[in-house]
C-alpha cells in the first residue's frame, strides 16, 4: 500500500486538488456537484468551504501522498429522522487507484466519525458500475444492503445505485 495521511485541509492544497480532480473518470463517478472539468476556481471553493464548514457536523479531510493532496474523503451526519447515520464520500486521483489508500483511508475516517459523532451506521452510494469504489467499501467493512434500481440519473444516462452501510458494532 502507498502511505498517505489524513488531514484537515488547507489553503496550500487548492493547485494540488485542481490537477487531481480534473479527470472525467473521477466526475463519471460522483454527484453532479463535482465539476468536469474541474478548474482552479472549483478547487479553491472547494477547499474553503471545507475549512469554513468546521467539524460540528461532518469529517472533511485531504489525502494526502507524499504531503501533496490527492483526494478527498469525509463523513457527513444527517439530520431529521436520519440523525444516528453520517454518509461517506471519497474521490483519488487516478494516479492513486489501486494501491490500497482509499479502503484504508475508509477506515481511518470511519473509526473517527464513530468516536466522534452519537451515530450508529456510515453509509455510501456509489453507483453500481463503479466496481473499483464497491470493492474499496466491502474491503473496509460495508455492507452491500441493495441495489436501488435506476435511481440516478447522470451524463445522460439513467444508472443504479448501491446502498453500502458499516455499523458501529462492526467497525473492525
């Protein structure tokens, strides 16, 4: 496994996110509120709203491999009738893919976000094509709880989404 540490964001990394992020393969991956293309002025948006957002609510932290950031991951509590979930979100630059950063870096932030936070499950959404960020949750733990079909709608194209949950007890 490449090292990488998890850290709170900084000004330094807006240069370094805007060159990982700029890549179709990662957007083709994500919600629509990730970018393609991906310009300096998304990543220098990006990295204050995350310092700016605190940790009140949510874990927002940089990858970073050899002190340069290379990716993104956070847990976000929710609210209403969800307030005991936090959802999970992770990209990495292309570069990083299959190294075993992202189940590690899952891991990490998970085992934080249940120390930190009154919740009891983590959960991710990634679509069902994606079997790269599937394999990233089941290596950390989650659990697939099934398969929302055509539930999301992206570059034109109508796919389905897997519900991925950790629990607080399963937490290795």
């Amino acid at each position: 496994m490449t090292s990488f540490i998890l850290r709170p964001w900084r000004q330094a990394d807006i240069e370094a996110v805007a060159e990982a992020a700029d890549n179709p393969n990662i957007a083709a991956n994500l919600r629509n509120i990730f970018p393609s293309p991906y310009t300096l002025a998304d990543a220098k948006w990006f990295v204050e709203d995350c310092i700016a957002q605190g940790e009140t609510r949510q874990l927002m932290r940089a990858i970073a491999v050899n002190g340069r950031a290379a990716g993104s991951i956070s847990v976000s509590r929710k609210d209403d009738v969800y307030e005991k979930s936090a959802e999970l979100g992770y990209w990495l630059a292309e570069d990083y893919w299959g190294r075993g950063i992202m189940a590690e870096a899952v891991r990490q932030i998970c085992r934080e976000a249940f120390d930190r936070f009154d919740i009891l499950r983590i959960f991710a959404e990634p679509f069902a094509e994606n079997l790269g960020s599937r394999r990233v949750l089941e290596k950390a733990g989650f659990v697939c709880e099934g398969t929302m079909r055509k539930g999301v709608y992206k570059n034109g194209r109508v796919q389905s989404y897997c519900m991925y949950a950790l629990l607080r007890e399963e937490l290795k």
